[in-house]
C-alpha cells in the first residue's frame, strides 16, 4: 500500500517548529507515524500542503503530517475501510466525549460536515478519488479521575475527569494537545487498555500473577509492567510502578519514586525525585528532588532541584532551574485558557493546566510561572526583584539575555517563520 503524506506547514508556539518534528511519547512524531504504518505499507510519498494527489489505482493511505494516533485507532480504521470497500475519511461525532473534550477545543485541522468533524486522514482501495464518505470510529472513551478539588478551591468540587480512550487519534495544532497526545491519550490510555486487558483476559490476569510471584515483587512492580532496558543502573531503594518503560543506560537513583512513565535513553534521575505519569526524552538530567506530575521533556532537557513541573511541556536543550514552580490552577475560579491554533486565547476546557516552555530556554532559579503560560525557543529568564512571577507569555524579544554584553553566547536557533537569523557565534 501507497503511504501519501501531507505537509501542514503550521509552526506551534512556543516551539517555533513544525508538528512532525516535535516528539511524542519520546519520538519526533514523524517517526512514530512511520513505525505504525510500517507494517501496511511498503512506499511513502511527501507532498506540499497544497499539492494534488497522484494518480494512481493501487490502494492508498493519505494522512497530514500533524497526526497523532496509534496502534489500536489505525487497525481499527483501516479494517473498517477495507470493509467498506470504498474511499472513507477518518470522522468524529461530538457524541464521542474524548473527541469532544480532548481534540476539539483548541484545534483548526478538523473540517466541519454536518453533525460530524472530518480529520486529515483517508484511505483509497483504488487510488485517490473524490467524494470519500466519512468513517467514525468510536474512540471508546472511559471515564478516569485523577485529581480532587476542594470546596474551597472551585465552586465545582469533587473529582476531574479525563475521557480516556482505548484509541487515539488527535490532531497536533497547539502545546496543549502534546500534552493530551502523552499523557490523556498516551499514559493514562496505555494503562486503560491495561486495566481493559486485565479484566477481560483471564490467561493474561494469571501471567501477571505468576511473574508477580516467580519474581518476589508486587504485581505493579514485575518485569511484564515494567519493562527496562539494556545497560541501565537502577538503587534498590527505587520504587518503579508501571506500566512504565525504561530505556537503554538510564541511571536512577536512591529514594526515586516512579509511576506510570516513559523514560528514554541516557536519562538521569538523582537521588529523592518524583515522577507520576510523565514522559522522560533522552538524554534528560533530572536532579535531586526534581518532581513531574503529568509532565512532558523532549530530548536533553533538565529540570534542577526541587522545581516542580505540574501539566508542563518542555522543548529539548532546556533548562528548568532550581526551585521553580509551573503552577496549574487558578486560585480564584476561572476558566483556564491557552492560545489556539491561530494565536487567540480561547478557553482551553481544562479545569488544571501547566505551562509550556520551547527549545533552547534557560530558566533561571526560583520562578513562578501561572497556568498555560507559554516561554517562546531561545529565551533566558533570570529571577529579579522586577520579575519573580511569569503571568502572561513570554515572547523572545523579552530574553534577559538581550541585556547582557555576552548576549551572542546564547544563539537563537529556533526563530520564528520568515524570520532571518545571522549567525555571529
């Protein structure tokens, strides 16, 4: 089968960077549709946003290059296509509640048609031909609490929810929705299908069990839900909860407590830190008594002591300096919101939210930064008398590092689109 990939040409803020190349459940997102769609397709074709399709008769997958979806969605897609025996578009109903609550706010890749939204996705048994009919598949959300909100705190109390699905298809057009694609759609639906599993297959309950026992270790903590790479060093006095991944020579050290994670290769995690539900990028250093909490790191980040990263996404070759706090609610109670595909601040449906900080940034120590604020690629922020807390987003123009005599040691590597950058280190 003929793999068609379209371009979106759409650079997200803060990054400064196109969808494909940021990463994923620790993968550029380029990469991870690539390993998917490996085994049912044997060519590939990139195109321009705006280019026409090829004609050809043999069986073709089309799908833009902003997304995100995984192994269960795509079987499912392609047997109902297949079934169906004509060209389908991938389509949602609002009456799917992941779709409604977790893809839609915030988004512009979806295109209306009547009472269903139609997503850049599509299969041709004969070759590309007009007219394809939209094919909803049910995403199979299920409703998971994961946090607990006083009376005091929000005239609405009780538990948040996540409509978790056990498929997943998301377009990429904001930070928020890498947040969603890792941790909603990412740890949170891995550990559904899971719990799913569990439940439903008893000769897979037994294996647990036996691993379990065999082992010496409690079931969350066994080799079959968590998985460990080669050449890694990990305390004794860790606790590792899966499901979690680890991979190939990460270090982890004493009084490390780890639930529910992604970790990637060459990571680092000192002695006392936290982690629940977060993805790790390679090459990341975690200090001593870093804490995240359904927060994601790309590639060679590091998050120093005891900051705490709440609902957060981080771009690669970032520093997080010691003592920060990304905050993830607002204390009054009032809608969250978050910039949208076009750059308008727009309620982003979600009751708790972190912020977001690009490629290439050095924080400096003992910052406090409010919900969904963003830190464009490239920025330094240093802690001062003027500026202790980050309320609004911050934009490269306003750097620290423009102060300084020694501002062309700190280059500017991701510029926005259009713009010229010379060289001068």
């Amino acid at each position: 089968m003929l793999k068609i990939i379209l371009e979106s040409p759409r650079y997200l803020a803060p990054f400064n960077e196109r969808a494909r190349d940021l990463r994923i459940q620790n993968k550029p997102l380029w990469l991870h549709q690539r390993d998917l769609l490996a085994p049912h397709t044997d060519r590939e074709m990139e195109l321009p946003a705006n280019a026409r399709l090829p004609q050809t008769s043999e069986p073709c997958l089309v799908y833009r290059d902003n997304l995100f979806f995984d192994a269960p969605y795509l079987e499912a897609f392609l047997a109902a296509a297949r079934k169906h025996g004509g060209p389908v578009r991938a389509a949602f109903s609002l009456d799917d509640p992941a779709f409604r609550e977790h893809c839609l706010p915030l988004s512009s890749s979806y295109t209306q048609a009547g009472n269903l939204y139609l997503a850049d996705l599509w299969y041709y048994p004969q070759g590309p031909q007009p007219n394809a009919e939209p094919l909803v598949i049910d995403l199979q959300a299920r409703e998971i609490g994961y946090y607990h909100v006083p009376t005091y705190m929000a005239t609405d109390s009780g538990d948040l929810v996540y409509q978790v699905p056990l498929r997943s298809l998301i377009a990429i057009d904001t930070w928020v929705h890498i947040f969603i694609a890792d941790t909603v759609f990412g740890l949170f639906g891995r550990g559904a299908r899971f719990e799913n599993r569990l439940n439903t297959d008893p000769f897979f309950k037994l294996g647990i069990l036996g691993t379990a026992m065999y082992e010496g270790k409690q079931v969350l903590e066994c080799s079959r839900l968590v998985e460990i790479g080669r050449n890694c060093s990990i305390d004794p006095r860790a606790v590792i909860h899966g499901p979690t991944s680890i991979g190939d020579n990460v270090t982890i050290g004493p009084g490390v407590v780890i639930e529910n994670c992604i970790i990637g290769n060459n990571v680092n995690i000192s002695q006392d830190c936290q982690l629940m539900l977060s993805v790790v990028g390679d090459g990341t250093f975690l200090p001593f008594r870093a804490a995240l909490f359904m927060s994601s790191l790309m590639d060679n980040a590091m998050v120093a002591q005891n900051a705490c990263l709440q609902m957060c996404v981080v771009g690669r070759n970032s520093f997080i300096g010691a003592g920060n706090t990304f905050t993830d609610f607002n204390l009054i109670s009032a809608p969250i919101r978050a910039r949208d595909a076009e750059g308008r601040l727009k309620n982003a449906n979600r009751p708790v939210l972190g912020g977001c900080v690009g490629h290439n940034c050095r924080i400096g120590a003992g910052l406090v930064i409010y919900p969904a604020r963003m830190i464009e690629s490239d920025v330094v922020l240093f802690s001062s008398p003027e500026r202790r807390v980050i309320d609004h987003d911050i934009r490269y123009e306003e750097s620290d590092h423009h102060k300084l005599k020694e501002k062309d040691r700190h280059p500017r590597l991701y510029p926005r689109p259009g713009e010229q950058v010379t060289e001068t280190w």
